[in-house]
C-alpha cells in the first residue's frame, strides 16, 4: 500500500495537480482558421491553355505601344533634364539624381522598383542605395541592394499606428530602443554614409562600427529635432553597425548609402499604407528629410488599400490626393512629381471573380488631381489591361491568388514597362532638347544647306 501511495503521489507532482504547483497550460494549436487568414490564397487552377492565353493577353497589353498611357509628361521635364546631365561624357566631379518612391506594399515588396532601379542605374549610372530604413521596422521589409537587421529591444513607431509625435524621417517609419547593447547593422556599398535619428532632450549615445572597427561615438541629447552623423568611405561592401551605450532613448530613421555620381531609386512603401498616412509626420521634420535629399523625381504610388474602403467619395479623396501632392511640392519645389495609378483589382464572389468597383473612383480621382497639381500620372491599372485585367493576371501566374498583389514575375514586368514609358518620353525630350539648342545656336537644317 505504501508503495502504491508514493507512486499516487509522484503522479500528482508530474501532473501538477499538487497545491501550490502551478498548471502549465498546454501549448495552443493554430487554428486552421487563423492560418487561412494569415496565408495568401491559392491562386485557382486552370488548364495550360487558359494560362497561356491568359500570358498572351498580358503580354499583349504590356509591350502595346501606349503613349497616352503617360499623361502630362511635361511635368517630368526637370527630372528628364537632369538624367540628360547625367548622361553628358564631359561632365566631371560629383553629381547625383534622387528618386523617392512613397506607397503601399506594392512599393514595399521592392520588386517593381528594384526592376526600375536596376534599368536606370544601367543607363544613368548607379549611385548606391540612397535612403534606406534602419533595422526591420516591419515584417517582410526589404531592399534588394541593401541587407539590414537588428537586435530584438528595438520597438517600431510610425507606420499605420505606432506612435504618436509625429517623429518618423523620411519615410514614416523609425526604430526606438531605450537600452544599452541593442544593435542595428547595414551592409550596403558606396563611398558615403549617414544615418538619420532624432536629437531630443534626454536622448541616450551610441557607438558606430564600420566593418568591426569603432569609428564614431553619437550623442543623441539635444533641441528636437532630426540629427545626422556621416562618414565618406572606401568603395566597396561594408558592414555598418549601430550599438547603443545606454537606458536614455535612441530613436533611428534611416541610413543612407551612396556614391559620388549617378541616381539611386530609394524605396519608402508601407504594407497597408494609404495615400493619406503621410499627412500624420511631423511636416517640419519631413520637409527637412525631403529636403536634404533633394530629390529630383518623388513617385507616388497608393490606391490599393483605399480602393477597399466604402468611405471615399471621389470629391474626398481627390481633396486629400491633391493636399498630398501640395505638401510634397512645397517641400521639393525642384522635385518632378509623378503619380502611378493602382494595379486592378479583384474580388471573388458568388458570383466569379469580379473587379473592384471602387477602383474607377480612386484611379479617375488620382488622375484629376496628378494633372491639377502639374504631376505627370501613369495608368497602371490601364497598363495592364483595364478593368478585370486582374484574373488574367492570375491566370498567367502574373499576381496572387489574393487577387490583389502580383508575384514577382508580375512586379518586374510593371517595373520594365515603367521604364520603357519613361524613356520613350524621355528620348523625344532629347529630341526636341536638341533641336531647340541648335536652332539657338544657328546650326539648324537651313542653315547648314545655306552654308
């Protein structure tokens, strides 16, 4: 019996039914439908006839000339004229071109724009990176040319609800630690560095490492507002390392990576952002980010997100679409402005897969407000194939089954077909570039027959 009375006992503790031995509760099982809604719909199958219809239909509407597909392409003439610069032999010395691109997650992926930077910096010369966000402000965020992470104390503020002051730099996103030992690294290449973070009262120090190797102590404490520490470098690829030294508040924007000539594309997208999220930042604190990149092109590209909500009419949207633009034109008054449309989008029903209503509003309200504030506006949606372009999109393996985001494949066609619009508009501002200068200059066709 007293044996059997031990072995009743052992099997209380184990099972922590004892008094005063706490229940360890058993691990929670996801659910299935927790999962469903975490993943990105299966696309639908469909036979290899329909996809490779559906890829001819697409391709189709992607190589189709169309150059009314680009609207009030004057407004890029600064921009057009600045790659003309670029691209001049006889020019020496530094000289760089910024692009700016703002949006949602399809700008976020860094798919479509990597596609652009990639086209671009070919031709014009690759700059480096440019502006990047320091650490992993969000899941999923990425840059193709640059690799970053940080330690796990770093807390997100900006985005679509973290945070309150306002205090995000350049691209409404910052990282905020308030211990000693908390790390954040970069590996980029170029011959320049500078990060971004914000001076303020009370601010704690850090330590910056390149490759190892202390470089640099930054004290934070000062009047608020944004501050900066730079450094120029040897080319080549370094590992750039941030490592706080105290419990006093560190806030990061933003590195940035770059050479002495060419352009940079720098991505600012925000999964579930939409047009209206940068009117929360701070407008002095941005207009001073704007500004010190003194961007010569600044791409907006929202209208996904909103296309989903039931509570923009099209007077309200085009009031905030066009304060947008009239923020970031008093800001970068220099600046080209160019707005692009949202992709189509889907929805499934009972009924089949149909378009989103709500898109006409949104594309037509973007449109009148691009051209009402002097910005140049590409149709993406209309690129694509109007209206329910989306199921053959899906079809072809083009976007995901969500109906709403394109696979990777599908995101490097926009960028390539972006760039091939922009440079058809840009070859004839050469043309006519040309010609009117040599006119100018007494050297046009009649002339030269007189002679």
């Amino acid at each position: 019996m007293l044996r059997g009375y031990k072995w009743a006992l052992v099997m209380l503790v184990l099972g922590g039914v004892v008094a005063g031995a706490p229940r360890r509760p058993a691990p929670r099982k996801k659910t299935t439908a927790a999962r469903k809604r975490t993943a990105v719909p299966k696309p639908p199958v469909v036979s290899q006839k329909v996809r490779a219809a559906s890829r001819e239909y697409v391709s189709g509407a992607m190589d189709a000339v169309a150059a009314a597909a680009l609207e009030n392409s004057a407004a890029l003439i600064p921009f057009f004229e600045q790659l003309y610069q670029l691209e001049q032999p006889g020019i020496t010395g530094p000289q760089s071109l910024h692009v700016l691109q703002y949006g949602d997650s399809h700008t976020a992926s860094d798919d479509w724009a990597h596609q652009l930077r990639q086209l671009f910096q070919g031709r014009f010369g690759d700059g480096g990176a440019g502006y990047s966000f320091a650490g992993r402000p969000f899941a999923g965020y990425r840059r193709y040319d640059v690799k970053g992470g940080q330690s796990p104390r770093w807390e997100t503020e900006g985005l679509l609800t973290k945070g309150e002051d306002g205090f995000y730099g350049l691209g409404g996103a910052a990282i905020v630690t308030r211990r000693a030992g908390e790390m954040v690294y970069l590996d980029a290449e170029g011959d320049r560095v500078e990060l971004h973070f914000l001076r303020q009262p009370g601010g704690g120090s850090f330590r910056i490492y390149l490759d190892g190797a202390e470089v640099a102590t930054v004290e934070t404490e000062g009047s608020l507002g944004p501050g900066y520490w730079a450094l120029d470098v040897p080319e080549g690829l370094k590992r750039f390392t941030v490592e706080t030294i105290s419990s006093a508040p560190v806030k990061l924007f933003g590195w940035v990576t770059e050479r002495n000539r060419g352009l940079t594309w720098e991505t600012l997208g925000i999964n579930g952002a939409s047009a209206q999220l940068s009117l929360r930042w701070e407008e002095s604190m941005l207009r001073e980010h704007v500004g010190k990149r003194n961007p010569a092109l600044i791409v907006f590209a929202y209208g996904s997100n909103e296309a989903a909500r039931r509570d923009w009419t099209a007077e309200s949207y085009r009031a905030m679409f066009r304060e947008v633009l009239a923020r970031y034109r008093a800001m970068a008054p220099a600046a080209s402005l160019l707005v692009v449309g949202p992709p189509d989008r889907a929805v499934r029903t009972r009924k089949g897969v149909l378009a989103l209503p709500q898109l006409d509003m949104i594309c037509e309200a973007q449109r009148e407000a691009a051209i009402e504030a002097g910005a140049a506006f590409w149709d993406l949606r209309e690129r694509m194939g109007g209206a329910g372009a989306m199921k053959r999109w899906v079809y072809a393996g083009f976007a995901q089954g969500d109906f709403v985001h394109l696979t990777g494949n599908g995101y490097r066609l926009v960028g390539e077909t972006l760039y091939r619009d922009l440079i058809a508009h840009y070859e004839e501002f050469r043309r006519i570039r040309q010609r009117v200068f040599s006119e100018a200059n007494g050297v046009n066709d009649a002339a030269k027959q007189d002679q």
